[in-house]
C-alpha cells in the first residue's frame, strides 16, 4: 500500500529520552495530566481480562449476587474442573494448533516464493501479480464464504482442516508476500551475482541464501498472522460441523448451548483456558511480536 | 528489458515454479471466489435446485425494494465511524502522550495490546457481562455509581443502544495495535525538527499539527485504511452478541449476508450483498487515498 521506504527489519526502538527530562523540570501540569490520561486508558484496556479471570474464580452465588467490582469473597476452582467436564478443551486447542501450524507453513513458504519470483528473479508481468496480490488486501474475506462452501462441497472439503486452511492461508499470503518482497529488495544484487558466477541457480540461490536469509522476517510474519488464524471465528463457522474439527472459538461458542443454562463461571473459565496459550506467546515474544505488527503495517 | 531482475542466467521454468503454487493458492481461496461471487450474484439460486439466470434482478431488489439492505447499509456506516473514533481516535492521543513518558512504555504498549491476543467469542462473551442488567454488569455499575443511574439500561436489548454496543467491542479491542503502529511514526519524527519548532515558540498543539502530523501522514493514511477495511468487514462480533437484533438494529451487511447465505439459503442474493461489499471496500480506500492525499499536496 502507501509506504515509506523503509529498512526490511526495522531497527530496535530505543526511545530517545527527551532533552527535558534531563533538565530537572518541576512537574508540569500537561505531563501529569497525560499520565493520569495514560493510566485511565490502559485500565480501561486491561481491567475488563483482569475481571474476566477474577470471575472464572467466583463460587457461582457470589457471581449471581454480588457486586461485579467486588473481589471475590472465596477462590475456588470449581469453575475450571466444570469447564473442562463439558467441553472439550484440549481437542479445541489442538486443533486450532494445527489449523494455526497448516496456515503458517502455507503462508510462510508460499509467500517466500512469490516474493522470490517476483522480486529477484523478475519477469515481464511482475507488476500484475503485485497488483493482484493487493486486492487481497482490501478484500473483505466474507466475499469468499458463498463460493468457497459452494466449491467444498463440490469437491467434498467441508468440514475439514483443509477447508480452513486454505481461506485463511489464501488471505493472509498477500501481506505475507509483500513482507518479504520488501526485504529481498534489500539483499544486495552483489549476493546474487557473486553465487550465479560460481555457478548456482535460481532453486539452489533460493535455498543457501535467500532461505537463510529470511528468517527474520518469517518470525514477523508468523507472529502477526497467527493472532488472526488462532482466533479465527468465521471460517471454522461456516465450513466445520463436527465436534472432532472445532477450533477454539467455535468450541467456546458451543459452550452455552452445551450447557442448556448459561453457566457463566464455568464459560468464564473455559474462556481463560483458551486464551492461555496464544496469550503466553505473546508475553514471551511480545517484543517481536509489537515490531512485527510495526513493520507489518507501515510496509503493508 | 526487465529491470528489477538480479539474477542473470534463470530461466523461464524457474519463475513458473516458484510463481505458481502461490498464485495457486491465492487464486483458489481468493481470486476464483470473487468472480464467482460476481457471476452467482446474476442467478437465483438456493443450492440444491437448478440455479436460473435472474440477469439484474438481485441487484434491483437490493437497491430498490429491500429496507432492510439500506439498514444494514446506514449500521454498517455507523458501526465504522464508531470504530474509526475509537482506533484511530484513541490510538493517536495515546501514542502522543506516550512519547511524553519516561518510563514504562514498553510495559503501556504491551498492556494496551493485549485485547488484540483474544478471539472475538472471548470478547462477545465479555461484552455480554460487561452490559448485562440483571445480574448488574459492569457498565450498569459504574453509571449507578457515578449518579447517573437513569442511564442504566440493558445496553444489548434497547433499540437505541444496541449498535453503539456492538461496535465498541470492535474498537476496544484493535485500538492497541493502531496506537503501536502511529506511536512507531511518530517517534521517528526527527527531533532537531521539534526542537528548532519550540525554540521558535510553537505551542504544543502547533507542534502536533504543523510538525509532527504532516510527518506521519503516509503512516496515517495505511492506518486509516487498515482501519477502515477491518470496520467494514466486522461480522464476529455482532453476529455473536446480538445476531442482528433486536429486529434490524445492529445489521449490519456482513451479517445480513451471512443470514441471507445460510440461513435463507439464497446464494445468489447473498453474493450480489457480498459484490456490494467488495464495491464499497474499494470506494472507501479510493475515497481515503484521495481525501487524504488532496489534502497533503494542497
């Protein structure tokens, strides 16, 4: 889209500290009225998943009665043993790991190689496919619902990992190709020319330079595409019906109908079971991840 | 001629090879299914029948006959524009008052995100308690608190505050990444330029809007068109805390499809909706890019 050039990996972010700082200011009012500001906000991001595992930890009357700011008066992890007997968490999870790990490896590979096609071994209609590759970009993803379930079941693809698979592969490639595109300009021609005169060719050049080369860039591209694939409702709704394929937000949806009453803590339980492990991956790499999603967009 | 090629002795094979599968894959997820949709949105059809050649009757009736196509229409639009407040809105005061912290804005940046990790089912979930009456949620909580008990309401169920209700949750929970994405420009705006500018007097505000904002415009305009594509094609959320209701009030199109689709089973009616979609999509980054790309060489 609208970019600026930019380096392909983009430089760690050390903020400057501001000259001011240095200069002992007495405290001002805008600085202190932006840090009351600040802190309003960020408790208004955060207080709601706080009190959403507070809750997964209530006796069920406390929930029903109680005032919903209160702490809860005892812990219990009723809640959670009652989640897991109704649903079937760990089958949920595993097959969003796999539809998560399928996606990747299409998206990651794929897009490597249209980036090389494009970008370093060039050819006359280049441009086009660039162009098309954009359109997947702006294209809102429910456009490919009607038609897909129409082909699935042409093909007999409903209702199984392939039918997610491939929509979310297919429409995360192109951000995916101009990730990459973008950091193979950046590869010197010198590389290429020097390899070409030892005698290497395009697929060899691929895999002992371009490959290796890549890998940054990988990481970035799995971190932000996996946010989407893991949490992908509207697919998994539409092609998956049985019980053995659901992800975990159709398996959390099933819940409350699983339940015929609306168990609240229970859900709420189920809820921070599930987001536990995408949520661990991003507190660990969540310095990856945040430049990812830098570079992802100011590149996109 | 071509000139953007590095390697010299590749042949015509090798491109195929790596340009195909690709091209594959992206054509079977993505670019078949948008002419289909195109060519569906001329029949009538319901998926077990013969399908039947209706030539412009679905868009007719979309465009001529169907109130609840211009609902779902004018939600849609409102759905966007509260997001757009709240992304892009949000994300630009709180990256600006970040870069004038010291400390812990790794820590703010990372906290602010999280909601952006969670799946939408999670979030609808949330937003259901969050707006609830009976047992009293949070919202209803803090108004009662504040003495603004007459506004307390159950937020999903009233006509008049169910779409402002859904659409929240949506710009809640991508607000983080905005901010992440502008807090990035805007550090980058180079520091000798601000500080010849306050050595000149300029006032905080003049500062924002002659130095800082006309540097991050080219970021500014890729967020305003992220944001803007994401708000049009919002369906979890709504879908899953309201499915519409109650009545057409918080329709929007993606969801009227998705109903038309499988619910009604009316492919052809649906694709000829999800065509509209595609359209307006592409009207409003026209649109963004020349607004805002006027404006910038004005």
């Amino acid at each position: 889209m609208i970019t600026q050039a930019a380096p392909a990996s983009p430089p760690e972010v050390v903020p400057p500290r501001p000259e001011v700082s240095r200069r002992r200011r007495k405290p001002n009012l805008f600085r202190t009225l932006s840090r009351v500001l600040i802190m309003l906000i960020v408790i208004v991001q955060v207080y709601p998943l706080a009190w959403l595992f507070l809750t997964s930890l209530r006796t069920e009357e406390d929930f029903a009665t109680g005032d919903p700011f209160a702490l809860p008066g005892s812990l219990t992890w009723e809640n959670y043993a009652r989640a897991f007997e109704t649903g079937d968490l760990g089958r949920n999870i595993l097959n969003s790991f796999v539809v998560t790990m399928g996606a990747n490896v299409l998206i990651v590979l794929l897009g490597m190689m249209a980036a090389y096609a494009i970008q370093v071994l060039g050819f006359r209609l280049s441009k086009l496919v660039r162009g098309l590759f954009l359109i997947g970009i702006i294209v809102p993803v429910q456009i490919a619902l009607v038609p897909l379930f129409i082909d699935y079941s042409a093909v007999n693809l409903l209702d199984t990992y392939q039918s997610m698979i491939i929509p979310l592969a297919g429409f995360s490639l192109p951000m995916s190709v101009y990730l990459f595109c973008s950091f193979y300009e950046y590869i010197p021609k010198e590389t290429y020319e020097a390899a070409s005169l030892d005698g290497a060719g395009p697929y060899r050049i691929f895999g002992l330079i371009t490959l290796p080369l890549s890998l940054n860039t990988v990481v970035t591209v799995v971190l932000v595409n996996s946010i989407f694939i893991w949490n992908d409702f509207i697919f998994a709704n539409t092609f998956v019906l049985s019980e053995d394929l659901k992800t975990i937000p159709l398996g959390l949806q099933n819940y409350i109908g699983a339940m015929g009453k609306v168990d609240w803590t229970a859900t709420f339980a189920a809820v921070c079971v599930t987001i536990t492990p995408l949520l661990l991956v991003f507190l660990v790499l969540n310095k990856a991840m945040i430049q990812g999603m830098e570079s992802g967009a100011t590149k996109g | 001629m071509q000139p953007n090629r590095m390697l010299p002795n590749r042949s015509r094979t090798s491109v195929l090879v790596f340009l195909l599968p690709p091209l594959l894959l992206y054509g079977a997820a993505v670019l078949f299914p948008i002419l289909q949709s195109l060519f569906l949105s001329f029949f009538s059809w319901n998926g077990i029948s013969d399908m039947e050649f209706v030539g412009l009757d679905n868009y007719v009736r979309m465009f001529v006959a169907d109130d609840i196509f211009w609902r779902a229409f004018l939600n849609a639009l409102l759905y966007l524009a509260i997001c757009l407040v709240l992304q892009l809105g949000g994300a630009l005061l709180v990256a600006s008052l970040l870069t004038s912290l010291h400390r812990g804005r790794e820590l703010i940046k990372t906290l602010y995100l999280l909601p952006a990790v969670i799946s939408t089912v999670a979030i609808a979930f949330l937003f259901v308690r969050i707006y609830s009456i009976d047992p009293v949620g949070l919202l209803n909580q803090l108004l009662h608190w504040m003495g603004l008990g007459s506004l307390e309401r159950p937020w999903l169920s009233d006509v008049n505050t169910v779409l402002a209700a859904v659409s929240a949750p949506e710009g809640w929970r991508f607000t983080g990444l905005y901010m992440l994405i502008i807090y990035a420009a805007l550090i980058a705006v180079p520091k000798e330029l601000e500080e010849a500018a306050v050595l000149d007097g300029a006032s905080r505000w003049t500062l924002f809007t002659k130095i800082r904002f006309p540097y991050i415009r080219p970021v500014w305009i890729t967020t305003t068109i992220m944001a803007t594509t994401y708000g049009l094609r919002g369906f979890d959320i709504p879908y899953l805390m309201t499915n519409g209701g109650p009545g057409q009030s918080s329709e929007l199109l993606t969801t009227y499809m998705y109903k038309t689709a499988f619910t009604s089973t009316d492919f052809g009616y649906a694709s000829t909706i999800s065509v509209f979609i595609v359209i307006e999509c592409l009207v409003a980054v026209g649109l963004i890019l020349f607004l805002l790309k006027r404006k910038a060489d004005s």
